[in-house]
C-alpha cells in the first residue's frame, strides 16, 4: 500500500526536472541523473572541487557515481504507474473505483463484477491475494456478463432455452441440457470452423469452375479465329468480285466483335 504514496516529484532530477535517469546518489544524499551530475562536475574540473547542485556540499577528489539500485527499480514500477494512469477518453473502459477523474480500466474483475485501472487494480489483487479472483481484459460489457435477476455472472448455457444462465437459474432449469459457457463455446466455435472450411471449399470451388469457363470461352474464342483467318484466306484468292465484296463486310464485322 505504501507504493500507492509515491509521487513523480520524489523522483525528479533537481537538473533536469524530469524523471531520474540511470539514478546516483551523491555523499550529501540527494540523487541525480547520471548524465546530469556527470556535465555540472565536468564544468568544475577546472577547480577541482565539486559541489552538491541542490545544498552545495563541496566534495574533493571527484567523487565516483555509482547506479541507486534501489531508486532504478522503484523507478521502474513508477514509470509503469505514470504510463497506466491514463484519463479514460471516449470508447475507454473507465474504472469503477475511481472517485471524481476517471482512469482507463485495464482489467475487469469477474467476481467483484467492477473495472479497475491499473492503481486500483494492484490493491484489488493486494486485498484478494489470498484466494485471487479471476480476471480479464478490461471490458465495458460487464453489465451483459451478469444475470439481471440474481446479479450474478452468465457462467452456464442452457442448450434447451438456448441461453445464457447464472449458477442460480439453474433451479429454474434443473430438467434443461445445460453445460458450461465455456463448453458450449468451444463447442460453437468448433462449428463455426466447420463452416468456415465449407464456405472455402465452395469459394474455391467457384474459383476453379470460373477458371475452367474462362479457358473454355477463350479456346472457342481462338478456335473461331482460326476458322475466319482460314475463310479469310480462301477469300483472298477468290476470283469472284461480288462474293468477295459481299462476304468481305461480314468478316469485317467479325472482326470488330473480336477486338472489342
């Protein structure tokens, strides 16, 4: 619970004023990031004695820097609070605990049937460590998950009415084929692979029938040039006028259709 008190600013360098970086702590004990304390010192090279930015503490000989282990990995956890700890905006899961601003969910809890952001979250698992509750991605169809009779969760299917059921409508339906949400899910979703694969055969299938007629129209469609170009040929060396001119305008029409 003690992390829940923990703020940026305790973690802010005096240089900079943003969060530490790879954290020193110097003799006086105040911390800096590395960077930071590594270029004011440099500036003092030139009088060999080195001070606290902050209390102005001298120290001499340059004083070597050593990583805050401590302070790195309470970083850490801060960072992961400051990046979870977004305002909800439109279409956001917003956390039920949060009290004026409210923060976006990250989980939603199936037993306490309530969303949390990240704070909330971690002391709802803090509370219920002893016998954890299960958890999913935060969701904002909580309130569909939930038997509005009994206000319990929807865990059970009734395969007669076709419906989903709490552990107490089971009264209601005690000479039902009933089974597990879960099981009828996994049952459903089996079906639904079994017609997806049948619409992908037929999908090919028409695929394939549409290939063979292409090939089909495109064989008639040289067959009959072929046939022309022969009549053409004959035609040319006709010695017959009229014919030639009589017939010469049905080719030509031919042509045309083929072309276009």
């Amino acid at each position: 619970m003690a992390e829940a008190c923990i703020s940026v600013e305790q973690f802010s360098c005096p240089v900079c004023l943003d969060l530490l970086k790879d954290p020193v702590t110097i003799q006086c004990g105040h911390s800096y990031c590395k960077s930071c304390i590594t270029g004011c010192w440099d500036q003092e090279d030139q009088m060999r004695v080195y001070s606290c930015p902050q209390c102005r503490q001298t120290f001499s000989p340059r004083p070597a820097l050593f990583k805050n282990v401590v302070f790195a990995e309470m970083l850490e956890k801060l960072k992961t609070k400051v990046q979870s700890a977004v305002p909800a905006g439109a279409g956001d899961v917003q956390c039920d605990v949060c009290t004026g601003r409210k923060y976006k969910a990250v989980k939603s809890c199936l037993v306490c049937l309530n969303s949390y952001c990240q704070t909330h979250f971690e002391r709802h698992e803090e509370f219920n460590s002893r016998k954890p509750h299960k958890v999913i991605e935060a969701t904002g169809r909580l309130q569909e998950m939930i038997c509005q009779k009994h206000e319990k969760l929807l865990e059970v299917f009734c395969r007669t009415d076709q419906k989903c059921i709490c552990v107490l409508c089971m009264d209601e339906h005690k000479n039902h084929e009933t089974v597990s949400a879960a099981a009828q899910r996994t049952e459903k979703q089996k079906q639904l692979k079994e017609t997806q694969k049948t619409f992908q055969q037929r999908i090919q299938q028409r695929e394939k029938d549409l290939q063979q007629l292409r090939e089909a129209v495109e064989s008639h469609k040289v067959s009959l040039e072929k046939k022309r170009n022969a009549e053409l040929e004959q035609l040319e060396h006709t010695q017959d006028h009229i014919q030639f001119l009589q017939v010469q305008d049905h080719f030509s029409s031919f042509a045309d259709i083929l072309v276009n």
